[in-house]
C-alpha cells in the first residue's frame, strides 16, 4: 500500500514539458524515454500535435455527436 489514506483514487495524467527548444538533442532524447511525458515547444509549436494525441489516448477521451439534424457542435463533443 503506497497510501496512508484508503480513499486515494488514481487518475490518469499527461506531463507537458515546454521550452525543448532551449535544450540538447541527447536531453530530449531523455525525456522521449520518461512515460506519460510529453516535450513540446508552445513558442515554436513543436510537438503539438503528438500532445493532442497522448490526452486523447491516455484519458480516454471519446467523441460524441448529438443529433445530426440539429448540427450544433459539427466536430462533435469531447466527453471523458
């Protein structure tokens, strides 16, 4: 048991890691290699797309559409 408390829930968590632009290539080949970590770069928006993709992955985000007839979100709605 690594809690003292029984009520301890454990959520899933994407770490962002900015400013990559301002270190080594060997340095960020380490960070590659830490899980749930994600290296970007928001001035340069490097990595934006791969940051996307890990939350939508690692928190299970799903896609839902309401009714087609009323199209009021047409990309559909974002739901955990």
């Amino acid at each position: 048991m690594d809690s003292p408390y029984y009520f301890s829930v454990y959520i899933p968590a994407v770490y962002v890691l900015n400013k990559i632009d301002q270190i080594t290539i060997e340095e960020l080949d380490i960070l590659f290699q830490i899980p749930n970590v994600v290296p970007i770069s928001a001035h340069n928006m490097w990595n934006i797309d791969e940051l996307l993709e890990r939350i939508w992955q690692r928190l299970n985000f799903i896609r839902m559409h309401d009714n087609p007839d009323l199209i009021r979100f047409p990309s559909g709605l974002s739901l955990v």
